[in-house]
C-alpha cells in the first residue's frame, strides 16, 4: 500500500501537463463537429442554414473549440460549451431516449463535463493564458 502512495505521489506532478493534454484534446476532437458544419469538412450531407441554431451551435463548436485549443480565455470559453452541451444533450438527444446510449447522446454528456472540470481546473500547462500569467502552470 505505501509503495502506491509513493507512485501515486510522484505521477501526480504530471497533472498540469495531463490536464493540459486532456484540454487539447478534447478541444481538437470536438472542433471536428464545427469544422464539419461550418466548413464542410469532413464532407457531410447535412450543412446548416446560416444563423439556424445548428449553424450556432457549429460556430461555437470551431471558435470556441479552437480557443480551448490554445488555451485563452479557458476558463469562460468551457463554461459557454459545457451548457452548449448541457443545451445539446436536452434539445436533440433526450426526446430520443432515457438511455443516452440508445439515444447518441454519450458524447454530448462526456464533453459537457469535461469542459465543466475546466471551468474549475483551469487549462493547464501549455495555455496561452499561462504563457499571459492569466492562469498559474
């Protein structure tokens, strides 16, 4: 048991870069849903009218996922897509299904709460709020 606090002890320095890697990507991983609506890429059958809530959405999805990305304005920026998610999940995927399964509605869940650990974690090492002394490293 000692020998897993001492291990425990010594990978939790790693937490601001791990922090900082599950930031970028998730942020790069989600800006892909922006891209497509926005940009047309990856090619999709489904390309939004502007100003239509899913254009909205899109736009939110490559601004904002771009700006988590680098790491500025981290903080606010997560909490706008953590309740676009919260505002996704309810809208589009719960009148599907209880189940979020059964409804597509798993990744909507899963991005909403890690943006929301962001509003309280921060973005980690290799932000440009760090390298602006915004945010401690």
């Amino acid at each position: 048991m000692e020998m897993l606090t001492v291990l425990f002890e010594k990978v939790s320095k790693f937490q601001p870069y791990t922090l900082g890697l599950l930031r970028i990507v998730s942020s790069l991983i989600f800006m892909a849903h922006g891209t497509q609506k926005i940009l047309g890429f990856p090619a999709s059958d489904k390309a939004p009218a502007m100003f239509s809530l899913s254009w909205t959405a899109g736009m939110l999805e490559l601004v904002g996922g771009f700006l988590l990305l680098i790491g500025l304005f981290s903080r606010p920026v997560a909490f706008v897509l953590s309740g676009l998610m919260a505002f996704a999940y309810w809208l589009a995927h719960a009148p599907r299904s209880v189940y979020p399964v059964l409804n597509g509605g798993d990744a909507a869940i899963l991005y909403c709460f890690i943006f929301l650990y962001l509003v309280f974690a921060g973005p980690g090492r290799w932000s440009v709020d760090a390298l602006l002394k915004r945010e401690r490293a």
